[in-house]
C-alpha cells in the first residue's frame, strides 16, 4: 500500500514579513479577549484595599463584586486579598493617600442642611418635660406634707376654739341637742333622762373622719354631762386626717418617724442592721414618688421590715435581725424587689418542692481540702 505524504505549505517572504509586523503592532496595541480571575483580582486589589481600610468587611467586599459582575467565591476573595497584600503593599498605600484627599475634598463640598429649628423644638420639648416632672414632684410633696396623721396632738399647735362661726355651722343634731338642753329649767337634759342622742363623733386619727354615732347615756351630774358632750373640731384639721387615711394601707402603716422606727426596734419587730451612706446608694428609674421621699416603708418582700431611704436604694444586699431575734442577708430576689419596689411574687408549691436545699452561700470560694 503506498501512502501518499501531502507537500509541506510554504509562506513567501513577503508574508513572512508582513505577519511579522503585525504581530509586533499586536503584542501592543490588541488586549486579550478574556483574563484570569486571579488577574482581574489583582487589577482591582488597591480599590479593595481602600474598602478595607474604611471598614468593610471580606463578606461585604464579595457581595460589592457580585454586584459589579465578578462572581467570585466567599473564601477566594479573602485568599486572593491575602496574597496580594504581601507584593502591592506600597502601591496600595500610595493608591489609599491618593484617595484620602478625593474624600476629603468631597466631604468639604457637601452642602450641610440647618437643623437649627429640630434643635430649638428639642430644648423646648425638653424644658416642658422637666418643668412638667418638676411640678408632678412638687404637688406630691406638697401631698406629703398635709398628710400628717396625728396633726390634732402635735405640739405647739393651739387649741380649736369654737366660735359664732362654727356654732352657725354645727350640724343639726347637735343644735337640737343644745335647745335641748337649754330649754330645760331643772338643769337636766334628754341625756339626763336617759334616752339616747345622736351626735357626731370626734376624728379619729386611725378610722378616719368623725361618723354619725347613737350614745346611750345614763343619768348623770352635770359634770358629767360635760365630759359626754362631744368636742367640736375644727374643719382645718380634720381636712388632713381624712387625706391620710385615704392612702394605701402599706404606706400609712408606714409613715412613721424614725423614733417609732426604734421604739418597734425594742419590741422585737425585724430591724435592719444596714446603715449605708450617700455614695452606696444609687437611683433607679421608674420608682414611685414615695420610695424617693424620707419616710419610713415597709419592705415589699421581708413583711415587718421597715427601711430608711437610703436603705431603699441601698445598692447590696441588706443584713437584717429578724422578728425572732436572727441576723439574716438579704436574699436576691428580695433585693431585686427592693430596688425595683415590687411586691414579691407568692411561691407555688409542687410535687418536688419538699426536696429544695438552699445553697450556703458561705462555702462558696473555699479551697478544697486534699
């Protein structure tokens, strides 16, 4: 079998030179049609480099060149910026100084808006809001201040004395009561006679203002009558009374001075044995206007505990006598109630709640001994 070999094909020196040429124009001028990934990251490694610097993270840096049309993986633009670090270090910081400057001109150029009215409306605003939390304080302080239960026994303060005014002014029982008594020649009244009379009581300083009340009274002498005619009272003061006792039933039984405080002390009530300052004490926000003020209240968790402001805002945990005459630690959701003032939540009994064994607190950060 004879094969048949093709001529070899054959360029002709004019060719020759030509194509020369034009792959010596080529090399230059044309640019390839398609580059590498590794290539195109390079190219854009000082922009990449600026975007770093500002803060953006390798996450955001991948989803900017998604966005631009470069579908590079996670994982290989933190490779890729790596590795080109290390060799475009210095043209990359030359590239960051250059734009360092573009920003700042651009920053310099930004036309800034006058917030001068939203400044002016947010003092104002803020102004009304104290003077509004100013006022709040001050009316219950002034509250605070007309509710003194036993103002009928205070001291220095003058006796009620009844005039035309207050005679004009009396209620209707008692002014029959007194015709009463006046018309009767023989000195003796309906009282006198034993039959029963109605007439309004005095204030009492625990139940609250005078009520209407039926007394029976037996025949008596005329100094006795005296002593059963109820005591008239001045409307000026009864007026608080009846305002301190309109408040809760914690809070009165809780307005005491601090001599009561040490006089339930001696009866052997829970006392607290915590006496901190001024610089262990710290506000908290939202408390009701009476746990900020100077009486005495009862503890919302530890019943018959009764404490100081500054025991109130005592920011540990207060050491305590019992009623039993035993010195305990505050616990930590008794301080918790404390300082948010919140009544304590009822404990709920289950079927392992006689298994519970409280934590001595005391072993805690002891070595153990080999």
């Amino acid at each position: 079998m004879t094969v048949i070999q093709k001529p070899n094909r054959k360029i002709g020196i004019v060719d020759k030179h030509a194509i020369g040429v034009s792959l010596e124009v080529a090399a230059v001028a044309v640019d390839p049609d398609e580059y590498s990934y590794r290539t195109v990251f390079k190219e854009m490694m000082p922009k990449l480099y600026v975007m770093r610097q500002r803060g953006m993270s390798f996450a955001q840096l991948h989803r900017v060149l998604n966005q631009a049309g470069f579908p590079i993986a996670l994982a290989t633009v933190r490779t890729y910026y790596n590795e080109c670090l290390l060799d475009m270090l210095d043209e990359c910081q030359k590239y960051l100084k250059r734009m360092e400057r573009v920003i700042d001109v651009a920053e310099k150029t930004t036309v800034e808006v006058d917030r001068t009215r939203d400044i002016q409306a947010t003092k104002q605003a803020i102004r009304s809001a104290v003077s509004a939390e100013g006022d709040r304080r001050a009316a219950t302080a002034i509250n605070a201040f007309s509710a003194v239960p036993s103002i009928g026994n205070a001291p220095g303060l003058p006796a009620p004395t009844l005039d035309a005014k207050s005679a004009v002014s009396a209620p209707p029982s008692e002014a029959s009561t007194e015709g009463d008594e006046s018309s009767d020649g023989s000195g003796n009244s309906e009282t006198d006679k034993g039959t029963s009379s109605r007439s309004f009581a005095p204030p009492d300083p625990l139940m609250g203002s005078g009520t209407l009340t039926s007394q029976a009274t037996p025949a008596t002498s005329a100094n006795s009558e005296a002593l059963s005619r109820p005591q008239k009272t001045s409307p000026a003061l009864v007026a608080p009374v009846v305002a301190a006792n309109a408040a809760p039933s914690r809070v009165t039984a809780a307005t005491q001075s601090p001599s009561s405080l040490e006089a339930t002390t001696a009866t052997g009530s829970a006392y607290c044995l915590t006496n901190p300052t001024d610089e262990q004490i710290e506000m908290v926000a939202g408390l009701p206007p009476e746990v900020l003020g100077d009486t005495v209240l009862e503890h919302p968790a530890i019943p018959g505990l009764l404490l100081t402001r500054n025991q109130r805002l005592y920011v540990g945990r207060l050491e305590y006598r019992s009623a039993a005459g035993v010195e305990s630690v505050e616990k930590g959701t008794e301080m918790m109630n404390r300082r948010e003032w919140k009544q304590a939540v009822p404990t709920s009994v289950g079927r392992t709640s006689g298994d519970f064994v409280e934590l001595d607190t005391s072993i805690i950060g002891r070595r153990r001994k080999s």
